[in-house]
C-alpha cells in the first residue's frame, strides 16, 4: 500500500479540498480527482471526467510532482484534441 493521506487530530484521513488529485493503489493506481466524502468514502472522479467511484481513504495518495504535471499535461492534450481551450 502506499503513502496515505495525511491524517487529522482524531486519527482519520484529512478531507482534501475538491479536485485534488489522487492515486487510488486499491484500484491499481488509478488517477482521479477528489469530489467529497460518502460514508466512509472518497468520491473520486476520473481526471478529464467520467463515472465516479468510491476509494478507500487509507488506499490513496498523494501525487508526486513528476505525476501531477504528467495528469496536467495530459489534460491539456486531451482537451486541445477536443477543441477546448
């Protein structure tokens, strides 16, 4: 399992702000966006958008930087693809 998320005061994982990104391990290092919180969940969203899936808090980290800008630069190509801005 990798590097989880930080944890707060009591001991669970902090609620990361919308649109961090994160690496789901429980999912085989699938990429996604933080979007709230259900039950015991986190909500993450494929980057770029799609269908939702629920993560375990203690299975996801943190992107390094190297990821990070490599999901940022493969955003823009996607959306440059699609005619976005």
């Amino acid at each position: 399992m990798g590097q989880g998320p930080s944890e707060g005061t009591s001991g669970e994982p902090e609620v990361p702000p919308p649109g961090a990104l994160f690496r789901d391990e429980g999912r085989g290092g699938r990429v996604g966006e933080f979007r709230g919180v259900v039950g015991p969940y986190w909500s993450l969203r494929p980057v770029g958008g799609g269908v939702e899936w629920e993560a375990e808090p203690g299975w996801v980290r943190a992107l390094t930087p190297a990821e990070r800008l490599s999901v940022e630069n493969a955003l823009r190509n996607l959306r440059s693809s699609r005619g976005g801005v």
